[in-house]
C-alpha cells in the first residue's frame, strides 16, 4: 500500500508529463487527440492548405509593347498572394510592373514590356501558380502616312491609301483578319482594307464637322500615334434661298447645308460669290449663314463657303433690274387692258425664246400682271380694270424686280344696250362706264350733244340710263362723259354709236 508520500510523488509525475505533452503540442490544432500509446497529432485535425490561384478574365486583353498598361484581373485567392512578391503577378516570364490585390477575386497588374505576341498572365501565392491559357496580346502601335485629303463630303465615303509604319498588318487577308487592325478618322470608326503588309485603305467616314481630322490604326484595340496628315471635310452648301437677286448686290441670302460650325467667321473671303467676298455673313448654326451678296453681273454664279477641311460650293443667280419707260400718251383703259411698255437697264430677249429663258414676269400693284415679248427693248403688260387714277408697273427679271413706273388710267364707256338710234334720237341707251367713281359720272354726250342720263344701281355696279338726243345728220359717233375725278372719257370701240336717217 503506496505511502501519502509516495502519491504525492505519483501526482507531480503526471502533471510533468502533462505539461510536456502541451509544450509539445504547441501549435498544433486544437483538436489534436492522443493514443493508448501517449499523446500525438492526428492526421484529420490539420490545418486545410491554401488553393492555388484562378485566373478566370484579363481586361484589356491587349496593349502595346512599351509596357504601361493597367489590367484587371480576375479569378480566385489573390488575397493569399505575398504582396511583396513581385514574382507574384507575370505576364510570360516577366514580373508585372506592379500590381495591386483589391479583392480575393481582382486585382489590378501594370503590364511589363514585352514584345510582339501573347504572354499568359499567371498568379501565384506559397502554394502555386495559377494554371490556365489567359493570355495578354503583346501589340506593335501602327502609324498611318498618306497625302493629306481636303474637300471630302461630310457623308463619306472617299477611300484613303495608307501606308503602315511601325508594323506589320499580315502578309494575307487572314492574317490581316486575325491581327484585329481597325481604324478611326478623328474619333469616328473607319472602314479599313487590306492592301498589302504595310498597305490598307481608309474608308471616311461621316463627319458631324467640317474639320481636318487626322487616321489613327488600331492593332487589336491599340491605338497608334495619331497620323501628321489629315482628311479634311469640306462643308456642303445646298441651298441658296433666294436664288435669284439682282446685281446690284445688297441682297441678304440664306445658305443652307451642313459643316458651318468651322468656319471662320474672321475671315471675309469664307463666303464668296463667285470671285468677291460677301459683303459681310453670320454664322447662324451648323447648317445655315446669313450673306449679303455683293455686286455682280447677270448669270449665274458660284456661292462658296471654305473651312479648314475644304469648301462647299452652291449657286445663285444674278438678275439685272429692269426698268419701264412710258411712252408718251401711254395710257390704259380703265375697263383693263394691255399698253406697250418700253424696257430699261437689260433687255427683254432678242426672241420670244430668249425672252422665255430670261423669266421677266410683270406686276400691278401687287398682283400678277401678263406679260409678252414684243422686241429686245419692248413688253406689252396686261393692266387689270381700275378705278384708280394710276397704277404703278414692275417688272422682274426671274423674280428679281426693277424700279417701278407709273401708268395713268383714263375713264371709258365699257358698254351701250343699243348701239344706234334714228336721227330724231329719243331711245333709252344704258351706258356702262369704268374709270373714277362710276357712281359720280357726269357730262354724257353723244357726239357733241349732251344727254339726260339716270342713274340705275349703287356704287361700282352704277350704270346709266341715257335718252339719245337728236342728231345733227346721220352718221358715227361716240359716247362720252366725264369721270367723278373731271377727266373727260377716252374713245373706245365700245363707245361707237351710229345714227340712221332711216327707221
């Protein structure tokens, strides 16, 4: 039977071996058991290793050789990657420039130099690297040399031979599908063709401005340096309104069409008429000017409108003003009626086809009057019934009116009921008369003898009842009166009464 000493003894021998089996187990997970054969480490309780990287997308997939681009990567377990391991991140068997863990599924990786092909990205942390066919497209930037182009439409579509400097853009048609050249004009996506390894056509694109805009090739999504020559778009002038004006010049006018935003409004010779500036033009938007034309010479002429990138062209057509001259005695019926004018400041044709071409119209007033062609230097206007004193007569030359002159009306007998009576006189004759106020008329006669005339009907529908007096001996003669304004009536065939010394 052991002693109170000797179990003491027996207690501070297990608490040692205890205490050596936890120094032992130091570190070790906590689940750690013991055999019958004494305290050990289990092989099911150890701590569950770190999983090599994913790499799963690269963002850009391409850049240029010279290094510098920032890619985003992502996949998994990059939060396990030593970041001061700068083997961590590679494009091929180059370290990235620099990185940057931003979460356990991306990072960012600055691209190392490289050349010409692709280099699998890799990640990799104490356990591994990444595995995979990720890969970065290592591409040569590709410079564009061609004679610069003015005068190229703002729709497009003028095709543009290139040559390619820096590179190559495949030795075929396939290969030149598989190296992803694009281009751009300014900042606009460009049809490009293969020509040849180091030949392509540009195809223009439309363009919102009237400027000169430089060729820039991509090589899968890498943008080379911009090309020193350019493609210049001109603008396009479409309308001039009105297209008619005269030659004197003064003539405000509206151009219509597109690329006006780049001209320059400092320059006075950006609008022409043919060889002279504008006398002077505002810029109202993109697609409209305000000019006023200068002086010209009849015919037709250029209108112009120059940018940096090329010039628009449209026409107008000058027309001279022409006059009127009234002959002497040149008067026109107050029932209406045509009068012979003579022309001034042109010519009228020297045929009735010439005459048709030179589209010179007439008004009255302000209505449309007929016109035709007599001579060179002669038209016969048609004037409406008046009651007016005068009127004023205008020609214009295709729509571009001269200075107007004055044609005096005189008063006529428009119509006789009867046109003849017996010498004794005695019928009733209803005279119908234009010219004045036909309502105030006055003075009737027959020839030289007076006649009692009734008024029949109010204001300008007025007609008079007129008992025809006795006649001095048979024969012709003609009505006449007065007008309410005390210009006494003309002779018209209208006028024409006969007396017979028969019943």
């Amino acid at each position: 039977m052991a002693t109170t000493k000797q179990a003491l003894g027996a207690a501070a021998a297990v608490t040692v071996a205890t205490a050596a089996v936890a120094v032992t187990l130091a570190g070790s997970p906590a689940n750690a058991g013991a055999t019958e054969g004494g305290p050990s480490a289990s092989p099911s309780a150890s701590a569950p290793a770190v999983k090599v990287p994913t790499v799963t997308a690269i963002t850009p997939a391409a850049g240029p050789t010279a290094g510098g681009t920032s890619v985003t990567v992502t996949g998994t377990g990059f939060s396990s990657l030593n970041l001061a391991n700068p083997a961590a991140v590679k494009f091929g068997s180059v370290n990235a420039a620099s990185f940057t863990v931003t979460s356990d599924t991306r990072l960012t990786a600055v691209a190392p130099a490289g050349t010409s092909g692709s280099a699998r990205i890799t990640v990799a942390n104490g356990t591994g690297a990444s595995t995979g066919t990720l890969a970065f497209a290592y591409r040569t930037r590709l410079g564009a040399e061609f004679e610069s182009v003015t005068g190229v439409k703002m729709t497009g579509g003028t095709v543009v031979p290139v040559t390619v400097t820096g590179g190559t853009v495949g030795g075929s048609a396939k290969d030149f599908s598989g190296e992803k050249i694009t281009a751009r004009v300014g900042e606009a996506v460009a049809t490009v063709a293969w020509v040849d390894a180091t030949h392509v056509k540009v195809t223009a694109p439309g363009s919102k401005t009237a400027a000169k805009l430089p060729i820039t090739l991509l090589h899968d999504g890498v943008a080379g340096e911009p090309s020193k020559a350019t493609i210049g778009y001109a603008p396009a002038a479409t309308t001039v309104s009105p297209a008619n004006i005269t030659t004197a010049g003064g003539t405000s006018v509206t151009i219509t069409g597109t690329g006006f935003s780049e001209v320059d409004v400092k320059d006075p010779a950006a609008v022409k008429f043919g060889a002279a500036n504008a006398t002077s033009f505002t810029v109202k938007s993109a697609t409209q000017i305000v000019a006023v034309a200068p002086a010209g010479v009849n015919g037709t002429a250029e209108v112009t409108v120059k940018t940096a990138g090329g010039t628009g062209r449209a026409t107008v057509d000058y027309r001279s003003p022409l006059g009127i001259e009234v002959p002497a005695g040149t008067v026109a019926k107050a029932s209406g009626g045509t009068v012979t004018l003579k022309v001034t400041g042109g010519t009228a044709g020297a045929t009735q086809k010439d005459f048709t071409a030179e589209a010179i119209t007439a008004r009255v007033g302000d209505a449309k009057a007929t016109v035709t062609w007599v001579d060179a230097t002669h038209v016969r206007v048609a004037l409406p019934a008046s009651n007016a004193p005068s009127a004023g007569v205008t020609l214009l030359h295709d729509e571009v009116p001269g200075a107007p002159a004055t044609v005096g009306y005189v008063p006529v007998v428009v119509s006789l009921s009867a046109r003849s009576d017996v010498v004794a006189g005695g019928s009733k004759v209803t005279v119908k008369v234009a010219g004045g106020d036909v309502a105030a008329a006055k003075n009737f006669k027959f020839g030289d003898k007076a006649a009692e005339c009734t008024a029949q009907g109010t204001g300008s529908a007025t007609a008079y009842q007129c008992v025809v007096p006795v006649a001095s001996q048979p024969g012709t003669t003609w009505v006449s009166f007065t007008s309410s304004t005390g210009v006494a009536s003309r002779f018209s065939v209208a006028a024409i009464f006969a007396y017979s010394d028969l019943d």
